[in-house]
C-alpha cells in the first residue's frame, strides 16, 4: 500500500498503550532515565484511553498504612483468598509496598479524593477501597505521563512488537499504523513496556446489536496486551483465569458501591436470602479452606467472589429468579440516594441512562442483576498475563530472572493487564506496576542489556506488508460480493468478531452453556480455531477503520486461543463462577495447586504448556 512509512529511532523506553499502566511507565521511566529517550505509542488519545477512560468512582486497591489501616502482606493475603490460592505474591506484594505512594500522587495532581470529614482519612468505601470524585481521573494521570514523555503518539493502534535480528529472543521495538491517516510507524527502541490492555468482547455478549458496546470491561480492550507479547513468544500464564462478574442488567452498572458503602444486599425473586443454602454442596465441592463461612467477617477470609456467583447462576438456574439488589431501603436515605446515582454519573452513565429510559427508579423498585460474560485480564479481580520476572529482594529462583516485570522476553516488560498473577491491582496498581516496569526497564538498558540491537530492513517491510494485507484482499475481491457483505473471497472483521464470540461462548464456557465446558468441547473448539486462523488470513478491510478492527481481531484471537489451550490444561474446576470443567468438577488441589505457563511458537504457532510451582511466600494471620 502507498501510506508514508515514518520511522522513530533511538528511542530507550517504548511504552505501548497509555492506561494506567502505561502512564505510570513514562512517568517513572523520565525519574530513572533523565537523559534517555521515552516514547508513548497509543491506540487513542492519552487523555481519554484505557479501562478509567470514562471515569472511576472508586480507587480500588490502597493500603493506607500511614494511617495504620492495612499492610501489604494483608492485601496479599486478601488477594490469595478471593483467586482460591492462585497468586504470584511476590509480584502482589511487590506492588502492594509501593502503590500508597501512587495515590498520594494522583491527589498531588489534583484528583478530587473524598476524606471522612471526622478523621481526615480517606474515606472508605471497603477496605481496600478509597471514594473519589473520578471524572476526570485519566486526564489527571495523563498530564504527568505527557510532561515525562520525549513524545506521544495518539492514533496508532500497535500490531507486531519488533524482534531483534542480532539476538534470538530480545525486544527491539513495535510497528503499527496511525488510524486516521493510515500511516506506517515503525519504532525502534531498546526497550519495550507493554500495557496495551486486557480482553473484552471476545466472548458473545449479553448485550447485542445496538447494545453491542455496552459491556462492563472498557470496549475498546482487544487483548493486544496479550496478542502482541504472545505473537512474540512471551510466556504466559493463568490464562483460564478469566472474570465474570455480578452487575446491574444490561447497562453493567457495577455492585461495589452498592455493596460496600450503601450496604445494600441481594434477594432472589421471590424475596429470600439465596447464597447460603449453596453453600454446603460448595464445600464439598471446593473444601472449607476456600468457604470459610464461619470467619468470612475476617477480611483476609472472604467469601471468593466467584463462589458467590455460583450461587447466584444457580439460584437462577434453579427457576428462582432475577435476582435483585435491594435497593429501596438505602434510598431513602437521601445522602445515599445521592452517592448511588453519583456513583454511575461518574463512570457508567449508561446505566443510568438505562434506569431513566426504562423507568425504573431504584427508590422505589429493587433493579435486576445479571451475570456477565467472562472477560480476560490481569489488573482487575483476575490474574491472567504474561509470566513475569519479579523483584530481587522477594521471589524465589523460579520467579526472578534479573529484571522486575520483565516477561520471557528480553527487554520486555509487562505493565497492569499484561503481568500475570497479580489479580485486585485495579488502576493505582496498574499504574505501580508501570512505575516498577520502567525502573527496571531503565536499569536493563544502564547494564548494557540493550547493546547491539539490529532491525533489518527486511523485517520492517515484511511487517507493513504483513499488517496492510486485509486492505490488499478486499481491494482484489471487493468485487465479487454475492449478497450485502458476503463475498467467498474474504471475511470482514465485524463476521470474524461474531464468529469468535460464538466459539468462545459455546465451547469455552460462556454465558450461553453457563459457563460449561469440557475436554472434548475444548477440543473440538480448538479445531474450529485452526481453521478460523486460516481464515483469518483473508480478512478484509475496505478503510483504515476496518484496517483496525481486523487487528483488534486478530489480537483478541491470539488471546482467545490462549485461553483454550489453558482451560484444556487445568483439569479441575479451579473458580466455580467464573467457569466449570464438567468432566472435573471439583477443586483439586493434590494436583493442580500450581500456576499454569504457556509459550507458543513464535514461527510455528504451536503450545507448550507446564505447571509451575506456587509458593506461599505471606503467611497466614492469626484470628
């Protein structure tokens, strides 16, 4: 194609993708690298990209240990409990000692974080949850990012991250395009961040047609966290950890506000407490140490979250249903009634955009809750991602391999979504996990890690070749359409989006089998993949729009297969919830109390998988 090739060169730090993660990068990496080069390269616009683009009402991981609140190994402990044991403490705990200091920042910059009038603390929605006023929370982190950066690149959707040609299995940049004008940009860098964000979309949504972007998980996360470090051999791991999560019917309002500071409860829809009497069938089947219903008032001894959704799928599937939120007694109250419609206003307005429209005021009638379908990623309540090193002074061998976040990958590093392991990082985590990225970034490059990097120009034509080739079908075969969009020389990327969701739904446990799978199942979606990637080889964009939307397919392809292939693997039914093994219905901890890692063949596309061990570095507490 005839689109300008522009080229940065030079360049130290490359982060990819400007959330949290990655704004927390460029910030650090200018503190630990005063005279390097830092670029941003993002598929939006800094100021309004990531999963905190439209606004956060809570900052969801906080320690407050200068207020005496909570301590690190706590929030480890808390974490290990909700994920049934399966967690990279050394990485949790790593960000958890750091990211106080991230939130005193954010309120430093200016955003709005509301303090409990009688001690001056923050205050507290839960126990690890801080209340803001969070609008305009990302352009607040933005601006910081922007200061620090040599330059950022806003529109340019990242496809391929560039491999060095000197040495086998080192970083040496990324190449994309910009969406408005088409592009080419190749950057050349020493070192890469990735936090180009999780997975939403890749399986069916409840919400269709017009409703198709009104999903919980921010729309426009296509997996490129995932798809561009697996396309480039990086290991991975728990990627069947997917989520799925409790929230209001159709707009995917979220419950923690509702839960937490509103103190409000759920009902099934003849009126009675429903969680309770699934609660010995689970014990049997995932064992008291999981569902420990008798200290569950302790905080590092919750009730996992997925245990409670299997409640609730089973309630509704037992014909008990909906299930509501009971929210007619906290409103009331008209602080609380306030605070509850704020708590949307300031990041879901399109659920209350949906209460209005449907005349439903949570006053006066208790509102639906539903299921979601699941989603894949790493910063939130899930520990899905790339197997990262972590820091030198807590992990054992197994973990650490000289850089803090670096992947399996030289001179790649891993930022929010994109490390592994880390599950209720949430935004300020996120945004630590950026910060101890670029630190450890910077040193790679002060050891002379980075020396000696070569990019051939066969390499970077073969990747413009490569990432405009849907424009280059649809320009042969635009003319033989047989009816509306359908042509048997290509499919367009809105038919590939359809038909992935409809395989990760049906054979990978989607909301549509109740989240059921099993061998065979898994198997016979495998095979529908292989022959869905070859079809994928003729996709077509007729604009540069589609052009992006062809690559976030791809993208969320590579992550879904990721999936599969992990969900295979781990014979037990780790999360009941989130997903069933049919043919492992239990927990099996004798055999599978161990992490999953992936690698996939950067030249042949085939999976290895292995176990790798858990350590349990945080003790228990005392009751």
């Amino acid at each position: 194609m005839g689109y300008k090739t522009i080229i940065e060169d030079d360049i130290d730090v490359l982060v990819v993708g400007a959330g949290l993660g990655g704004t927390g990068a460029a910030f650090e990496a200018r503190y630990w690298g005063k005279s390097k080069k830092i670029v941003i390269a993002e598929k939006a616009n800094i100021d309004r990209s990531g999963a905190v683009a439209q606004g956060l009402y809570a900052i969801n991981c906080y320690m407050g240990t200068r207020f005496g609140e909570n301590n690190p190994e706590d929030h480890v402990r808390y974490a290990r409990m909700d994920l049934m044991g399966m967690v990279r403490e050394d990485l949790a705990f790593d960000m958890a000692r750091h990211v106080d200091s991230a939130v005193h920042q954010f309120e430093e910059w200016g955003l709005p974080i509301m303090k409990d009038v009688k001690t001056g603390t923050y205050l507290r929605e839960g126990r690890w949850q801080i209340m803001i006023h969070g609008e305009s929370y990302k352009p607040i982190v933005a601006e910081a990012a922007k200061k620090s950066a040599d330059k950022v690149f806003n529109r340019i959707c990242v496809t391929h991250l560039l491999m060095d040609d000197s040495k086998d299995n080192r970083i040496a940049g990324a190449v994309g395009f910009n969406v408005r004008t088409g592009n080419y940009h190749v950057f050349k860098s020493k070192t890469v961040i990735c936090g180009a964000g999780g997975a939403s979309n890749i399986f069916k949504p409840r919400s269709v047609g017009e409703g198709a972007g009104r999903v919980w998980y921010a729309p426009w996360s296509s997996g490129s966290a995932y798809g561009l470090m697996i396309d480039a051999g990086a290991k991975m791991t728990q990627m069947e950890n997917r989520i799925v999560l409790a929230r209001f019917k159709d707009g995917y309002g979220p419950v923690g506000a509702y839960f937490l500071h509103l103190k409000t409860y759920t009902q099934n829809g003849i009126g009675e407490e429903y969680e309770s009497k699934w609660f010995p069938a689970l014990t049997e089947m995932v064992g008291k140490e999981y569902l420990d219903t008798e200290n569950q008032h302790l905080s590092h001894k919750p009730i996992p979250t997925c245990l409670r959704n299997h409640a609730f799928i089973n309630e509704v599937n037992a014909g008990r249903g909906p299930i509501h939120m009971i929210t007619m007694e906290a409103f009331q109250d008209p602080h609380l009634e306030e605070i509850g419609w704020h708590n949307f206003l300031g990041m879901t307005v399109g659920q209350a955009v949906l209460w209005a429209a449907t005349d439903v005021d949570p006053k006066y009638e208790n509102p639906e809750l539903t299921t979601s379908e699941p989603y894949v990623m790493g910063s939130h309540a899930t520990g899905c991602g790339a197997w990262c090193s972590g820091p030198e002074d807590v992990s054992p061998d197994e973990y650490f391999w000289g850089y803090n976040r670096m992947t399996t990958v030289e001179g790649l590093f891993g930022a929010g979504d994109a490390v592994g392991g880390t599950p209720h990082a949430f935004s300020s985590g996120s945004f630590t996990e950026g910060r101890l990225a670029a630190k450890a970034a910077c040193k790679y490059i002060d050891d002379g890690k980075a020396n000696g990097i070569t990019v051939s120009d066969k390499q970077i034509a073969d990747l413009k070749e490569t990432i405009y080739k849907p424009m280059e079908v649809y320009t042969v075969g635009r003319n033989e359409i047989v009816a509306g969009s359908v042509n048997p020389n290509y499919i367009n990327p809105r038919q590939g989006l359809d038909r992935l969701q409809k395989l990760m739904d049906e054979y990978c446990g989607g909301f549509g089998v109740n989240y059921m799978t099993n061998e065979k199942l898994l198997q016979i979606g495998l095979k529908k993949m292989a022959i869905f990637a070859e079809d994928l080889e003729k996709i077509a964009a007729e604009d540069i729009h589609e052009l992006l939307r062809a690559w976030e397919l791809k993208h969320r392809f590579l992550t879904s297969e990721s999936v599969f292939q992990h969900t295979l693997f781990r014979k037990e039914t780790r999360w009941p919830g989130y997903y069933y093994r049919g043919d492992a219905m239990k927990l099996d901890d004798k055999n599978w109390h161990v992490l999953t890692v992936s690698h996939r063949d950067r030249k042949t596309g085939e999976y290895t998988l292995a176990k790798a061990p858990l350590y349990h570095l945080v003790g228990e507490k005392e009751d």
